[in-house]
C-alpha cells in the first residue's frame, strides 16, 4: 500500500487494538481474574487448552507474546516498504532470543529453546542451532560469534542491549526531518529513564561500584560520557546515597521518588521509581499516538505501550502462580 493510504490505514487499526489494550484503567481487569484460564480467555480469547497449570502458565506467556507480535507485523505489512525503525522496533524480540539462546548455549543445551519468532523480519538464522556463530553469521549481531561460557553471560546480554538501543537511535535518525523530533523524543524517554532505572537497580540491589555500573548502561556517545543524552540521568545517580532523601528532593526524576515522612528512616525503592516512570512514559506514548496520527510515531509508541501491557499480563500470571492476591499482585506491578 502506498504510504499515506498505509499510514491511515495504520493508525485506524493500531487505535482499535490499543482500545482493547488493558493498560491504563483497564489493566485492573487482568488482575480481577481468578485463575490462569480466566486469564487465558480474558486475553487471548481462545479455548483453554487442557493441560497442568505449570504449562499452561507458560503457554500462556508464549501465547501473549505471539499476539503481539502478529498484530504488529501486520501494521507493518501495510507498508510496500516500513521505516528502518519500525522494523527495529520487532527486532527486540531477535535480540532478546539472542540472550535466551546464548545462555542456553552456555548450560550445553542442545534442545533448541523458546524464542518469539518474527519471520520474515528477522535478522538471525535460527535453523543454525545449535551454533551460535550460524545464528548470527551475517547479521549485526555476528560479533557474537561463539557459545558464551556462563561467567560471561552477564557482559554479553548488557552489549547486546546497548547495540539495541544504539541501532534503534540511528534507524530514527534515518527519517525525515519532520517526522524525526517526535521519534527520538520518545526513544530518548524511554531509554534514558531504562538506563537510570536500571542503574539505580544495580547501585541499591547489588551494591555495584560506579566504574561496574557503567559497564552495563548505554550511550549514544560513549566519549561523551556524563553529558551523553542517553547516559548523563544514569550517571547523575551514581554519586547520591540511596538512604539520604536530601540527595534526591531536588533531583530532576524527584516526582517519581517513594514517599518520604520527615525523621523517619527513608530509601530509595527503586522499584518504586520505575513503576512511576513507566507510567508516565506509557501516558506521554499515548498523546504521540493520537497527535500524531499519520506519523512514524504512531509505531513507535504502540509499541511501547504494547510492550508495557505484555509486562502486565506476565505480572498478573504470575500473581495468580504465586496466589499472592490481586491488590498485592498489582501494586507489585506498580498499579497503585
């Protein structure tokens, strides 16, 4: 289809799904289900297959992630040819199977295991299994070239989610001057706040030093390093104490901090934090998409928010595992 018509086309359809979505209020539905196959026909609306609850809980992950991912190639199936970063924007899911190959690689599994499958947009070889240089050969991911030993796990999954978000930035480069600004926008929203977040995750949780803690965060420029766009919020964080609120009130993130009462003993949550910032991030994904209605932005942020929505079905499956209720599973979700 020609661009403009696919364009409208595009957003009456991404507008469809995204009201039938549950994010926003409608995400307290997926935590009213009262078990895994309420959940499923909430969903996915499909009959329950009649298998042990442990499988069908994981059946259900794969299950929710294909529809993702189906209703997303066929927005970009609309396109005689989609913009480089749309096209990136699925090939999340290639990168992160790299992740899961690789460290199946490294337990010497031979069995091939789970992946989210998004052919014919893929860029890996997956029929190369289990060689993991096969997998990538050709790719820009061929620098991994080899079956990781498991110490080396860590630093490789970091490298590959750096390529990612350096890859996506240049493919939003790619577009035209007009319809650059809002893309980059958002990109940089969600990436630098992921950088910051998962930083102070690394700070407060794993008591990481500043120079271990840079290792696994991403630039844009890495000789730019604290005034880097992407890394300068992550980098801010490294010097302020996790217990002292007075480091953080003035803090440019500080909306986001979890409550602090005067004299009492206070530490930064930073899972607190993130629920706060994705919340946020999923709202300002939602004004692009109707401000913009014949733009590249209107990919870019249905899929985030699709990305968000599918981070909520996965923690009310597993609040239904753990059968730690509803209210619990939610506010564990950051819905509060």
């Amino acid at each position: 289809m020609e661009r403009s018509g696919a364009q409208s086309y595009v957003y009456a359809k991404a507008s469809g799904i995204l009201a039938r979505s549950f994010v926003g209020q409608r995400a307290a539905s997926l935590f009213g289900a009262r078990s895994i196959p309420e959940l499923w026909s909430l969903v996915l609306k499909t009959e329950v297959p009649s298998v042990p609850e442990t499988l069908l809980a994981r059946r259900f992950e794969e299950e929710a992630g294909a529809k993702l991912i189906l209703d997303y190639k066929r927005l970009l199936d609309m396109y005689d040819k989609p913009d480089d970063v749309a096209v990136l924007l699925l090939r999340y899911f290639d990168y992160s199977n790299l992740k899961s190959l690789g460290a199946a690689a490294a337990m010497g599994q031979k069995k091939f295991p789970h992946i989210r499958g998004i052919a014919p947009y893929n860029i890996l070889n997956y029929d190369g299994w289990p060689s993991i240089k096969k997998i990538t050969e050709g790719s820009p991911l061929s620098w991994y070239d080899k079956e990781p030993e498991i110490t080396e796990q860590q630093f490789l999954d970091a490298k590959i989610d750096r390529q990612f978000v350096s890859d996506l930035w240049k493919a939003a480069g790619r577009l035209n001057f007009l319809e650059r600004p809002n893309v980059q926008k958002l990109i940089l929203k969600k990436y630098a706040v992921w950088n910051m977040t998962w930083a102070l995750r690394l700070k407060v949780f794993y008591k990481m030093e500043r120079d271990e803690i840079l290792e696994h965060i991403s630039f844009l420029d890495s000789s730019a390093k604290k005034d880097d766009l992407l890394a300068r919020d992550a980098i801010e964080i490294l010097e302020k104490n996790p217990e002292h609120y007075e480091d953080w009130s003035d803090w440019k993130y500080a909306r986001f901090l979890n409550a602090h009462e005067e004299g009492s003993i206070w530490t930064i949550d930073p899972c607190w934090v993130e629920d706060a910032a994705q919340k946020e991030l999923v709202a300002e994904s939602n004004r692009l998409f109707h401000a913009n209605p014949f733009e590249p932005i209107v990919l870019v942020s249905w899929f985030f928010i699709k990305l968000h929505e599918l981070d909520l079905m996965r923690a009310a499956l597993e609040g239904l595992r753990l059968n730690v209720g509803a209210e619990s599973a939610m506010e564990a979700a950051g819905i509060r």
